[in-house]
C-alpha cells in the first residue's frame, strides 16, 4: 500500500497521573538529524542495544499459572492483567530481575514459545546495553509472518527497519529515541512495511521501563492494513461527492480556506472561483427522470476535470453546481479566460437515456481580495455572480463587481422584511378596480401584494415577487392574498353582488395543490366560483405538464375565470392559445402607453383583434390619458383599469368607492377628448 500517513495515524502519547495526553506529530527534522542512525546499514545494535537476558512479559500471567508461585509472582500476575500486552512485559521484567539467574534461564525458552503462539500480536523487548554487557533483543516468532517471510528467517532489527517505508523511517527512529532517552514515556505509531510486493499498515506501541541493569525498550506490533484502508475509504466518502466522484462541498471549502488565508499572508497571491450550474437542469429530470439527470451530472464533470488546469480544484458542491477553485491565478481577464475555457468544454450535446440533449451553463467568477475573510464570502460572490449571469440568458459568464453586491445586500435585507411580513402584517393587499369602458361602472378589482419595510417605505411586487419565488415563498404569498382576496369580495357582495376579484399567481404555484386551495378559500367565505379570476402569465402556456393542463382545465371548468396577463411581452403564440384558450387578455401598459393619439401601433391592433377571435374579451391595463381610454375604446376594448380611474388602494378605500357607486363619465370624456382631436 503507498500513501503517507496521516497525522491521525500517526502520533505520540505521553502518560501521566492524569491520564493519557496526545501529543503532535513530530516528523524528522534538522534538530533530530543528529540522532544515531538507525537500520541495516548503520547497524541498529548502534542506537538501542539490547539484551536478551530480561525477561519478556505481555503474557507474564501465563507463566505465573504454569509455575504456581505466589508473593511477588501473583503481583506480576496482577501488572500483567492490568496494563496489557505492553505493561505486561514490564511486570514481567521487574519480576524476573528479582529472580535468581538459574530460574529464569530454566523458563525463559518456555515462556517466549506461550507468548508467541498465544498472542495475536507481534511481540519484542529490546534492551540497551554497555561495554560489559552487550545490547540484545527478543522478537516472537510471529514476526516473520508479519513481514511475509519464511519461519526462521527474520534476523530482528536489521530486517524490521530494512523493510520501513522510507518516508516512515525517520518519524518511527525519532518516536523510539524520544521513549529511550525518556521524553516521552510511550510510543504509538502508524506507519508503511513492505510486504510481499506491498506496502502493509503496521501500528507500533513501545515503552521504556528503567531496570538496575539498564534501561529496556518493550512492545508490540498489529498489522492495521484493513482498519487503515477503512479509514481511507470513510475519509474519501466524507469528502467526495458519490456520484461524480469530485471533491465535495466540505473538500472545496477547506482548500478554499487555504488559499484565502495565503492571500491574506501574501498580497500578491491571486486566486479565483468559478461557479458553474446547468441551464435547464430540472426539465432534464422532470422530463427524462433522475437516472438521465444523474448521467449529465457525470459527464459535466469529466468535461470539466479534462479541461481543468493542473492543481485546480474541480468540485460538485449540490444539485446542478459545481465549483471550480483556480489558484493561482494573474489577473480578472485570466479568471475569465479559463472559465470560458471551461464552459466551452461543457457545452454541447450529450446523449442521457437514450435521448440527445444540449447542455449550456452559466457561470459566475469570483476573484480573491485581501477582503475576504471567510471562505463561504468569496463563494457566496461566486454565486451571485452566477445567477446574474443566469439572468441575461443560458449560456452567459459574470464577474462579480461591487454593484452586485450592493444587490446582493439589498436582496437580503428585502427577503428579510418579506419573511417578517409573511409571519406578521407586513405583507397587505390593496385593490384597483377594474371599469367597465361601456358603462363606467367597476366591474372587479385586482388584488395587488404590497410589502412595507420596518421603516414604513413600500417595497415594490417587481422586487419581492420574483425573490419570493426564489426562495420558495410564493405558495405563502398567494395564500394570503387569495385569502384577503376573497374575504373582501364577501364582505362587499352585499354592495356589488355581480364583483369578482383578479388574483395573480406565479407559474411556480400552478402545481397538484392549486385546485384544493382555491376551492377551499371560495368554500370558506360561501362565494360562487365566477367571483374569483386567476391572473396566469404567458410562460404558464409554454410547454406545460400534463399536470398542470389538467388542474387549469378543472378550474375554468369550474367556473373559476383564467385571465393572461401582459400578454404580448412574453413568449406569445397562436398555438397556445388555441390549447389553453382564456377567458380574457390583458394588454400590458407597454402597449397602452404607446397609444398617443397619433399612432395606433399594429400590434395593439392585432391583440385585440386576437381576442375577439378567440372569444376572449381584452382589459387594458395602465390606462393614464383620455386619449388612451379613447383609442382602446375604438379598438374593442371591453375594460381597463390605471391610474386614469384609481390606483391600487387599500380595503376601505375600495370599499368607499363602492358604497359611493363611484361611475365614470366614459362617454363623456370621449366625446371631449373626440372635440379636441
């Protein structure tokens, strides 16, 4: 097996009274140069010699039941259980040094054949020697095995250090040497042995004990090979994505925090983020399923990984994103130049579940700045920049600037206040009604969401809207207006009994759920389904599901009325027309603010005359001038609603303009309007 050892595999302990204390990895360095060199061609003997004589004792209890004895023999007894393999041979060492000579030669032969054959471990003592008594050592006959050698051939040290990875060598001699000389007083230690054409994971655990004729080095070695490829393997999986097999979000954040704090040492330092994500992702899974999903998945990313530069950090960080960490990097224009690099290597067709697809991305870039103290800033940067880019269409690349910043900030600070709106009374409705341009009178209101601030200034719907949908709101947002909608319909039907209100509704919350959320509102407040209209825009039309067809299919048919809003500025069509035809059209205030008396645009004309053939009847929306109330008038069009009437007003300002029987003079302002033109 090949790799360096980690420092969780590979540390020091030192015991005390108060328990165990790790201590760091301490790797050979020029401090530690200096030590006696240890191996086959320095001649271990040379560091730590060792003598045999000394009794060996991982399993001193063992000899203690074979001879009986008692006294001082039961306390090593005691020592052996106690402490284990390691602790053990101490007990074992201390016992024999009060021993006569005699007795101990009498049962040394037979207590080394007990320890080796019923230990699962691979035992040794190693004791230092001097000029009258020559150092020695004792290795069980299981340490052959260990090494993959025949029984009987391994010679001890020379053959234990000879076959040390190289790159492990060191650490383990400066481990031993710290234990010897009495640094530290135990030593536990992973490191590489070759192996009959391998490299096997072994973990030393060694310590010193002080004798009256010297000091004695013992232990025990354990082959780890398969509880150290587990830790691998779990290691990996916590850091990889499991599909794609690229660094995850946990990975890429850790590299991430090292380069920032480079940058911050070092200024000249220059790095960068790439945010990638898939255009159109979900209508992949939607459509073809989550296995055709996940095939596009995989070949992003070896697209990217053989486009990637050496060293960079190519990740998937969730869903559709991935994340690319260029470093180092010169200048902005280097950043782009790889990005478009990258995404060009992205794009193009694939071939998932047995379909051709296109794939484009849209990147965001992100480059490094003394600024960035966190690494999740600089992502977050990265992201922003991505969905900017997201915005200008499929396939496009944005480097993030202060301006997108300051919107990202003020982007927050709107989510927050609609979130507190939501839970509070934040989020209100207000009402503009709806004129009949034949009779004058208020046929409807549209219920309108607005949103105030803690400080009391309104926030506009084209902000709070589309972030609501973002973030998964817009369901809350529709009920509460729905909610308020209906309730005053209710309230005012003893007033109007004829009014409906409008309700807009996102493409997002057309789903399963829309038809029991209506039904229920109108079944709460008693009102028949013609009170109420569902405000669609035109991309609800293009290309929807079948479940979506069905659940607006149910609606019209159960009276509710489905109206397109601004139509004309989206992705209009005969053809969808035809397949969802709509109860009215309304014509977007782009279009009625063009009729200025002295043009009547042709797509205004055409709009109308759509209408009409459909049977859909067209409400003007945005209606300011007498000279546009009396152009649409000419066109056809059958109502209109905009500040030439009322803006949007609160509950009881609407509710006043009903009790009044507020109707405006339509013939009368045309007719004047005629008189002057």
């Amino acid at each position: 097996m090949s790799g360096n050892p980690s420092d969780s595999d590979v540390d020091f302990k030192r015991t005390d009274a108060a328990g165990v204390i790790d201590l760091p990895h301490v790797a050979p360095t020029p401090e530690n140069e200096g030590l006696p060199p240890l191996g086959p061609a320095a001649g271990v003997g040379s560091l730590l010699p060792i003598g045999v004589g000394v009794g060996v004792g991982g399993l001193a209890f063992v000899l203690a039941l074979l001879l009986g004895g008692s006294g001082a023999l039961g306390a090593a007894l005691v020592a052996g259980l106690g402490s284990g393999v390691a602790s053990g041979l101490f007990a074992w060492t201390h016992f024999a040094n009060r021993k006569r000579k005699d007795v101990l030669r009498e049962h040394d032969a037979r207590l080394r054949q007990l320890l080796g054959s019923a230990s699962g471990t691979c035992l040794w003592t190693w004791r230092q020697g001097d000029s009258n008594f020559p150092g020695e050592a004792w290795f069980s006959e299981s340490w052959a095995d260990s090494f993959g050698l025949q029984a009987g051939t391994f010679d001890g040290p020379d053959t234990w250090f000879g076959r040390i990875h190289p790159e492990d060598l060191g650490g383990l001699v400066h481990g031993l040497e710290r234990v010897r000389s009495g640094d530290q007083s135990n030593l536990r230690r992973h490191y590489r042995i070759r192996h009959v054409g391998e490299w096997r994971w072994i973990e030393v655990h060694a310590r010193a004990v002080d004798l009256a004729d010297g000091r004695v080095l013992a232990g025990a070695v354990q082959d780890v090979t398969v509880h150290h490829s587990m830790q691998e393997r779990l290691a990996h999986t916590a850091f990889h994505d499991a599909l794609t097999g690229l660094p995850n979000r946990a990975l890429f954040l850790d590299r991430l925090a090292h380069c920032t704090a480079r940058a911050r040492r070092n200024p000249r330092y220059r790095f960068a983020v790439v945010y990638l994500d898939i255009d159109d992702f979900k209508l992949i899974n939607d459509s073809l399923g989550h296995h055709a999903g996940d095939a596009m998945l995989a070949v992003v990313a070896r697209r990217l990984l053989s486009s990637a530069r050496p060293g960079d950090t190519v990740a998937r960080i969730g869903g559709d994103e991935f994340t690319i960490l260029l470093e180092p990097v010169e200048s902005t224009e280097d950043a782009e130049r790889v990005a478009m690099r990258l995404r060009s290597a992205v794009h193009g067709n694939v071939e998932v579940a047995g379909h051709h697809a296109q794939i484009s991305t849209s990147v965001g870039i992100a480059f490094s700045s003394s600024d960035y103290l966190d690494p999740l800033d600089i992502l977050r940067d990265a992201d922003t920049a991505m969905y900017h880019a997201k915005r200008m269409g499929p396939g496009r690349q944005r480097l993030f600037d202060q301006a997108m910043r300051d919107s990202a900030v003020r982007r927050l600070r709107v989510e927050t206040e609609l979130r507190k709106g939501l839970d509070g009374t934040g989020l209100t409705v207000h009402y503009q009604p709806i004129i009949n341009l034949s009779s004058g009178v208020i046929e409807g209101f549209e219920a309108l969401a607005r949103l105030a601030s803690s400080s009391g200034n309104i926030i506009s719907p084209a902000e709070f809207i589309p972030l609501a949908e973002a973030q998964g709101l817009i369901d809350r947002v529709l009920d509460r207006v729905l909610e308020d909608a209906v309730s005053r319909i209710a309230e005012w039907a003893h007033i109007a009994p004829s009014l409906y209100v409008s309700v807009n509704v996102s493409a997002r919350s057309i789903n399963g759920q829309i038809v029991e959320r209506v039904m229920t509102a109108l079944a709460k407040h008693e009102l028949p389904t013609s009170s109420l209209k569902l405000e669609l825009t035109e991309s609800v039309l293009i290309g929807p599901t079948p479940g979506v067809i069905d659940a607006l299919d149910t609606l019209r048919r159960s009276g509710v009325g489905l109206y397109i809003d601004d139509f004309g500025t989206g992705y209009s069509s005969l053809s969808y027309l035809h397949q969802f035809p709509a109860d009215r059209i309304k014509l977007d205030r782009t279009f009625v603010m063009a009729l200025d008396g002295k043009r009547m645009p042709d797509i205004v004309q055409t709009i109308v005359a759509l209408s009409q053939r459909i049977g859909a009847a067209v409400i003007a929306e945005g209606i300011e001038t007498a000279t546009q109330l009396t152009a649409l008038r000419e066109l056809g069009c059958m109502a209109g609603q905009g500040f030439f009437f009322a803006p949007p007003l609160p509950p009881d300002a609407a509710r006043r303009l009903l009790e009044e029987g507020r109707n405006w003079p339509i013939e009368s302002v045309t007719a004047l309007q005629a008189a002057r033109d």
